[in-house]
C-alpha cells in the first residue's frame, strides 16, 4: 500500500465511522473523487478545482467542459462531480406524478432548506412555479462570497421564462448571523419584482435562510 492509498483509506474510515463531521471542502473532493480516480493523488485535483471555483457549489454548478479544463479533472470525474450537482438541485417535482406546492411558507422554508445547510459561500436559488405554486424547477443560479452573491435580473428573467413561469421565489443564505436583509438586499427585491411584473411574473418571495431561521424581503420588509 502506498502513501496515497493509505490516505484514501483514512478518509474513508473517517467518513464511515463520523460522516462529513470534521471534513473540509477539499476532503470532500478528494473523498468523491476517490470513485473517478483509481489510483493518482487527488488532493491537488481538489485543490484546484476551489481555486477555480471558489466552493464546492461552484464546482458542483460547473458544467462538463468547465469541469474537464481543470487539470486533472478527466471525462469520468467531470461526470461524476456534475451528476453530484444535479441530484443536489434537483427537485422531485420533475417527476410529473409528483407536485411540490409551495403556497404555503412553511413549505417554502422546508424546500430550500436542503440547496443551503453546509453551504460555505452565499448562493442564490430561483424556483419557479405554475399559477397555483407548483414547482416548476429550482436551481442555484450563482454562488458568490462569504457575505455576498449577485442577483442578476436578466438571467433570473430568461430562467423563468425559459420554464413559462407564472412566480418564482428567490431566496439567498446568509453564512453567518441572522438572515436580516441588507439595504441592498431590499433595493434588488423592489427592482426585481418590477421587473418582472412587466413579463407577467410575480415574485412570490425573496426568503434569507440562515441557521438562525429565514425571513422573507417581501413580507416584512417592502411595502
């Protein structure tokens, strides 16, 4: 056994006996990578995929030619970092047989709970929904710093025209404190839903989760 499978073995008995408690975000990719790559060292593989990306949703957001331009990273690992990606994303009401129907906040909160908890970067998320608040689709559209993240109204507007939707809710993280919005956070929901009024899309919500619970822009800071 050499020293690369010794460290492999470690990190697996550290995930099976605690799961990812302890765990750092290049562990994270190491471990994943472990399945793609057989027997190369994929610490500096892991490493240059967050200095690329700057997180692990920014790796997992990445696309398959962005993935395999970061050396190291072959076909079998891009597929593998952005299957991880989708399944993180991806909602079950793509399932036609299932609806996820968020009128009610609490099922809001419940929903996008899963896209932020372990997130070390602020990122934004889009659902859009149907006239009686069906998910339609829901992604993290951008990942930004650890006190920020854009919003950009013209993707958020091609993305929910895109899915024909009739709403979308937003909704950001905040890494730490409490989930209170910041001026601009107000200033950017106001222009939004502006916007958006003019192709016919309401913007049902603008939620900030944090540890601390979430609040809604709308509800309780725009009049």
């Amino acid at each position: 056994m050499g020293i690369h499978d010794g460290h492999r073995e470690r990190l697996r008995k550290k995930f099976i006996a605690a799961g990812l408690r302890g765990f750092s975000e290049v562990n994270i990719l190491e471990l994943l990578l472990f399945f793609a790559v057989p027997r190369r060292d994929t610490n500096p593989t892991a490493h240059a995929l967050l200095e690329r990306f700057n997180s692990l949703e920014g790796v997992f957001s990445a696309s398959l030619a962005e993935l395999c331009s970061v050396k190291g990273v072959g076909e079998s690992a891009a597929v593998l970092l952005r299957l991880v990606g989708d399944i993180r994303t991806r909602p079950s009401a793509d399932d036609v047989d299932i609806k996820i129907n968020l009128s009610r906040p609490r099922e809001v909160e419940r929903f996008i709970e899963p896209f932020f908890l372990g997130q070390s970067s602020e990122s934004l998320l889009l659902i859009c929904t149907d006239a009686d608040m069906n998910v339609l689709s829901a992604r993290i559209l951008s990942t930004g710093s650890t006190a920020s993240v854009e919003i950009d109204p013209a993707v958020i507007a091609r993305e929910a025209l895109l899915h024909r939707a009739h709403a979308v809710i937003l909704a950001h993280n905040h890494i730490k404190g409490l989930p209170t919005p910041s001026y601009e956070d107000i200033a950017s929901t106001k222009r939004l839903s502006e916007m958006l009024s003019t192709l016919n899309i309401r913007l049902a919500d603008h939620i900030i989760f944090s540890e601390h619970g979430c609040v809604s822009v709308l509800a309780g800071f725009i009049v």
